[in-house]
C-alpha cells in the first residue's frame, strides 16, 4: 500500500552530527520517514548543504534545493549594491523581511510549489519561521484542496533578537544591536502574518507553548521537543578529583552567543578559576565556524581549539564538566542533552537549559556570572559523587524526555489529528 508524501522544508542539511539545528532537522526526518515518504528540499540559507550524505539518501526519497544565488530578492540586491556604507545600512534596516527570508521571494515559492507539485503531496512540514513565506502558494489553496500545513518554529526568533540586541548592547556593539533590533521587529511582523494560518505551529517546550499562544492565540501549537539519541554517546571514563580540571565547551562558533559564551568563558571564567584554585585547568573549545576569532586564546596552554570534530566521544570521555556559558540566544541547547548521553556533568547559565525539564542541583548546575559559574565546575571535580548523581539523573531524564522515540511519538501526534 502506497504510503502518504509529505514536502518537508528545511534550511540546513540533515546531519545526525552537525550542528544543533542540523541535528534537530535530521531527528524530525528520522520521524517523519516512519510515517511517509519524506521530499525533502532544502533552502541553505543556514550553511552551505552540499550533496546529500548517506543518512539523507537513506531516509529521503527525493532530495531538492533552491539555488540561492539566482533567488535573492531584487530589493536585497539592489540594497547590496549601495556604494555608501551609511546609505546601505539604513536600506537594510528598512528592508521589511528579516535577514534569512532574503531568498524567500514570490518566485522562489513558485519553483518550490511546482518542484512538488506532481507528486500529490498531502502534508507540508516547514523548518523555521523564516521559511514560512515559501508556503503561501499552498496556504492560498481551498481548504479542500491545500495540504495539512505544520510550520516548525524550532526558536523564538523574535525573543532571540532581543536578547542578542541587549547582549550586544552591553559589550557596545552598538551598529549590532541596532541591527538585531530591527531583525526582531521584522519576525514579530513574519510571525503576525503566518502563525495562525498554518495548521499546527511546534514548538519545542511547554514554556515556549505557553507564551506565544499567549500573543497568537488563534495558532495551533504543538510540543515537539528536542532530542539525542543515547546510542551516540562514547563509554564514561571513572571521575576523579585528582589532575587538571578539564572543561568542555561544544558549539559552532560562527553563531555569536557561542563565541560570546567561549570569550566569557576564557576571558571571566577562567581568570575566576584561577583566584579561586591552584588546580591546573584545561578548556577545550570544539566546534565549526569562525575559529579565527578565538586565535587569541590558541597562545593560551589552558585553552586548546579545536574546529569541527567529527567524533567527540573522546572529549567528552576525558571532560569533567560540560560547560554552557551561553549569555543569549534561543531554543533548546542539544548539545545539553549530548553531555547528558555522555553523562559529563553539566553547568550552565540559567538561559543555556531553556527548553529542557531540567532542575538546578537535581539534573545540572546553574550559574549566572563568572564567579559563581568557575564555583560550580570546581565543586563537580572537587567532588565526584555530586558529579555522578547529577549524570545519573540527567541520563534518566534524557530517556524519559528527550530520546527519537519521544520526537516521532509527538510528530505522529501532530499528523494524526488534523483539524
């Protein structure tokens, strides 16, 4: 028997071992393929896609994209060649759409319409607010016509924006946060446009449920929560209190709240670190992007960068404490749940676990400045037992909560009741 085809819309390439969007993407397309035959067509507008790898191959059966350099929106490209530097900003300031929606034009929405449209496609999964545009041909359909139409926020962008502006406001950035003002204003704008008119809209917490169906409560929302599989993780090495404290921070590092959280990690953490102890101590920085911008700490012996790493089952092995020094941003920190399945203990800013059921003291350890936070990762090594209840119980929670089976069980939920 035939199964139902979904279009699924994403703006990165699935990889079980990319980045956190990149993770969440492949999770989602894990869960979908158990229920329909998954098209996938992705918009790189978060990184470059390149060919599909085996993982999507083996779960997608028709794989496309859109060719961003010939669907920039018009209006962007003219703004882009301003010759004033003052003049261009202002334009992109005034621009309407936010930054990622660049490509999404009328015409860009069309090919993906017309990409899918022999293959009688009943449902539309779409990965991000500012990939809603590319939906409007199917939204514009009569309702006995159109798909079963699911829009995945994945991050409250607009929520992000605003932190990301005060964050850089405090640092004095001030071009940035201007900029990240106006970004929030404009996805406040996409969401008033498109969130009641999708059929259901997930998101990844209660929290997040909670709070914007207080601003749209016309939108249908949904819980579909992160996930890692426990599968992944390497074997746990016994904690000691002996040797260096050893601590390691996982992230892509072109996303500016983790390089700011690797600055203040090294530039406040690590001097607290060293008032507060003579133990020796050892950071590792691991993750893609703009590694350049850390060289500074490479002169550093306490600090090692190390780029992309394809296998980090070895660091976390090695680690004492997994470290999320995050001061903005959004969303759910997979990379929290990927220490859990490695039980490495956890410390975090109060920000860094949004999104995740988990309890200061139970599952982790929270703490806001960098005293407090060089504190708690050298209590984790100065007393093991605390380390290995916590990493207990961060295990137990990650398999009650955060596994595939969850994920596919609430996306089956999503598709199994239309309105």
């Amino acid at each position: 028997m035939p199964r139902d085809r979904i279009l699924y819309v994403t703006p990165v390439m699935p990889q079980r071992d990319g980045n956190g969007l990149a993770m969440r993407a492949a999770f989602v397309l894990e869960a979908l393929v158990r229920r329909f035959d998954v098209h996938l067509f992705v918009v790189p507008v978060a990184g470059d896609p390149g060919p599909p790898g085996d993982f999507v191959r083996a779960n997608a059966v028709r794989v496309g994209g859109l060719d961003l350099a010939k669907n920039l929106d018009p209006l962007f490209g003219l703004i882009a060649r301003v010759v004033d530097p003052e003049q261009r900003e202002s334009a992109e300031l005034a621009y309407p759409k936010p930054y990622l929606s660049r490509f999404c034009t009328g015409d860009s929405a069309r090919y993906l319409h017309e990409w899918s449209s022999g293959f009688c496609i009943g449902r539309i999964h779409v990965m991000r607010l500012y990939l809603a545009p590319l939906a409007l041909p199917f939204l514009r359909q009569s309702p006995t016509d159109r798909p079963f139409c699911v829009l995945d926020l994945d991050d409250d962008d607009a929520r992000t924006c605003r932190r990301l502006m005060r964050l850089h406001r405090d640092l004095g950035n001030r071009r940035a946060a201007v900029v990240t003002a106006a970004e929030a204003e404009k996805y406040e704008r996409l969401a008033d446009q498109y969130l009641r008119g999708f059929d259901r809209v997930i998101v990844c917490s209660k929290t997040d449920a909670q709070r914007l169906g207080a601003s749209y409560p016309e939108a249908h929302f949904a819980v579909v929560p992160n996930t890692y599989d426990p599968l992944d993780a390497g074997r746990r090495l016994r904690r000691s209190d002996f040797g260096p404290l050893r601590l390691l921070f996982v992230g892509t590092f072109g996303y500016f709240p983790n390089l700011d959280a690797a600055m203040f990690l090294c530039r406040e953490v690590l001097p607290a670190l060293r008032r507060l102890s003579d133990r020796e101590i050892r950071i590792d920085l691991v993750g893609a992007g703009d590694t350049a911008a850390l060289a500074g700490f490479i002169r550093n012996s306490q600090v090692r960068v190390h780029g992309f790493v394809e296998d980090l089952a070895p660091l976390y092995a090695a680690a004492d404490v997994a470290v999320v020094p995050v001061r903005a941003g959004g969303g759910t920190r997979i990379k929290i749940l990927e220490a859990f399945a490695h039980r490495v203990a956890v410390v975090t800013t109060s920000l860094g676990a949004e999104g995740i059921d988990a309890a200061d003291g139970v599952h982790l350890l929270f703490a806001d400045d960098a005293e407090a936070f060089a504190r708690a990762c050298l209590r984790l090594k100065d007393t093991p037992e605390l380390a290995d209840r916590l990493t207990a119980q961060a295990a137990d929670l990650l398999a009650a909560c955060y596994t595939p089976a969850r994920i596919a069980a609430a996306l089956a939920e999503v598709y199994a009741n239309p309105m």
